[in-house]
C-alpha cells in the first residue's frame, strides 16, 4: 500500500520523537524497564477573577466569581489523557495539597515520597501584564475588563517538577517558556469583542455569560494540555530535572 506524502511526514516527526526520547529517559531510569515514577497534585484555581481597568485608578476593581461544580474535574481528565500517554513515566494522582507535599519533602519525610521519583504539580500560573513602568500580576484564572464591551479571558498552566531525592525543582509555564506568541494569543489570552451586552454592569458579570466564560476557558486548558505535555517539552524538563 502506498503511503501518501503526509502521512510519511508525519511518520518521520513520530519517529524523531520516539528516537529523542528514548535514549533520554533511558539515561534518566538507569534501567531499561524502570520507568520514573511520578505523583501528580493539581493545585488548581476554584474561582474566576475579573480585572477591571476604569477610565481613572478610582474605577479600578478586583472581583471573584464561584464556577460551576465539575469545572476543575474536566480539566484534571484533559490533562490526565495526556499526561498518560509519556514514554518513561508511571504516573499516579496524590490526594496531598502542594503545601503538604512541600512539607515532606523539606523535611525528608519518607512516607509517601519515598514512592515517588517525581512530584508533578500542575497549577494555574496566572499572568503578569505590564503597562508602561507598571507590572500586574493577575492570579488564577479569569477575564479582564474595561470601559468597552470586550473581554479578554485569560487561563495560564504551570508545572513544577520536584526531584524527591535532592528537591531539585525545574517550573515552567505555557505563556513563559512553551508557547510562541502566536500560541500565547490563542491558548492564554481569548479576546471576546462586544462580549458585554451595551449598558451591562462590569461590576456583575452575569451568569450565563460566566457559562459562556467557562467555557472558552475549557477551549483553552484542551490546547494547553496538549503543549505542557508535549514530549518534547517534558522529557526536556525531566532531564535537566535530573542533570547532575
């Protein structure tokens, strides 16, 4: 059977990756058979915030909105689907908070680390945004506001890698160290023109278009998944993770 022109280009990029990876987390296992074994805590954001920026600082405001129930669950499963599929990790969920696990391995607890090769926290970054000298840091997940009737809905995925045996750290996140600027605008940052309806409040975004919010928001976290577990990118991390 022939194979078509696309299909052996797309052959070609499988097997460079498999070839890249291989001997990589060969070097990081030691052993052949032995995958690492990882723990993965999800610290992520149970909340929307909203930035809004007035004509004047006066009408600057901050606000926090509940999401729905589930939320978080489908994003943990879209990122579970990928992170499953990485040659050379056995991965498993800890029922530990970051703050916890933090704890034990600081304090070279062995009870449950000692199980674990890598802990894996997967969190919701948030974004920094700069306007002239100033530099904002906007937490979790959410929208940014103003005086028109736009939206921009923002999500960002971090990954802090922790080594259990010297609590070597390597972090990344997609807007920072993964996406080109092409992927930042598409995957981080959404752009919603006239998504306010003419005379609706700021200060009280309404439920269905926190619906609507939510999910362009799970739009986002399926895209980012797909690039914070690339092969490439995260058999990268691990190996400065374990870099003598």
């Amino acid at each position: 059977m022939q194979i078509s022109y696309f299909t052996k280009i797309d052959f070609m990029k499988v097997t460079a990756v498999l070839l890249f990876l291989f001997p990589c987390f060969l070097s990081l296992s030691g052993q052949e058979n032995t995958p690492r074994t990882v723990g993965v805590i999800y610290e992520l954001s149970d909340s929307i915030h909203q930035y809004h920026v007035g004509f004047t600082i006066f009408e600057n405001f901050e606000k926090v909105y509940p999401q729905n129930k589930g939320t978080n669950k489908i994003i943990e499963e879209m990122l579970n689907r990928e992170i499953r599929y990485i040659t050379g990790l056995k991965v498993y969920k800890l029922n530990y908070s970051f703050k916890e696990i933090d704890q034990m391995i600081k304090t070279k607890a062995t009870d449950p680390i000692s199980a674990y090769d890598i802990i894996m926290v997967i969190l919701d970054e948030g974004v920094t945004t700069s306007s002239g000298y100033i530099v904002n840091t906007h937490k979790g997940r959410g929208v940014f506001t103003n005086f028109t009737r736009g939206i921009t809905i923002y999500a960002n995925l971090g990954v802090e890698l922790i080594n259990t045996s010297t609590n070597k750290r390597v972090i990344y996140d997609l807007k920072n160290n993964v996406l080109s600027s092409e992927g930042v605008n598409r995957a981080v940052f959404r752009y919603k023109k006239k998504f306010l309806e003419s005379g609706e409040s700021k200060k009280e975004i309404s439920d269905d278009k926190l619906t609507e919010i939510q999910n362009n928001l799970l739009e986002m976290y399926q895209m980012q998944a797909k690039k914070a577990f690339d092969p490439y990118v995260l058999s990268k991390m691990v190996s400065e993770l374990f870099k003598q």
